[in-house]
C-alpha cells in the first residue's frame, strides 16, 4: 500500500515559483517511477512531468518543458515539482502518482494559483 500527500500549492503571481512537494509512505517507493499531473478547473486531468525510479530520467509536458523540473529523494521518499515563471494557465489542482502493478495511487492534491 502506498499513500502520497502532496504540498507547497498556494496563490503566486506570473512569473512568480513555487515547489511542490509529495511525501510517501509505504514501501517500495524507490522501485518505481512517479509523476505530476494537474486538472485545472472544467478540464481533463493532464501529465506534466515523471521521473524513473531512481532519478535519471524525466519528461516533461511541452507546456512545462524549460519551466519546471521534477525530482526526487528516494531516502525520504519524496518527490519535487520545482516550477519557475508560472503562468495563469498553470493554475490547477496538482497530484502525485505512481502507477504499480497493485494499482494506481493519488494523492489528494494541492492547489495552485497563479494570477495577478
């Protein structure tokens, strides 16, 4: 089993950064990949950036690519959203993930605001 509880979300200008955190718990965290998705207001859940199991390899939205970088710490099995230069369209409920052969795993979400 595997629980995931996201933070760091609030209200920021354009421009502006925040990094968005996602904590584990639960076992096998370092074993497989993990990833952001966020679901703006009357719109479809999209991905926005993964990273492998143990960090060498991450991907990204084309909406994102250049903006934010995903990371992870599999000793504290935590998982990082850096995002600089936010855009109002960035604006959204943000989620972790990690997709097992047990079953897929969310956290509860985290919202961000970006507007001036």
């Amino acid at each position: 089993q595997l629980r995931l509880v996201e933070s760091g979300g609030g209200f920021v200008q354009p421009g502006g950064s925040l990094t968005l955190v996602c904590a584990a718990s639960g076992s096998l965290f370092d074993m497989h990949s993990i990833g952001w998705f966020r679901q703006a207001l009357g719109k479809e859940r999209e991905g926005v950036a993964c990273i492998s199991s143990a960090g060498g390899t991450s991907n990204y939205a084309d909406s994102v690519k250049g903006r934010f970088t995903i990371s992870r710490e599999n000793a504290r099995k935590t998982v990082y959203l850096q995002m600089n230069s936010l855009k109002p369209e960035d604006s959204a409920v943000y989620y972790c993930n990690q997709a097992r052969s047990t079953g897929v795993y969310w956290g509860q979400g985290t919202q961000v605001t970006v507007s001036s």
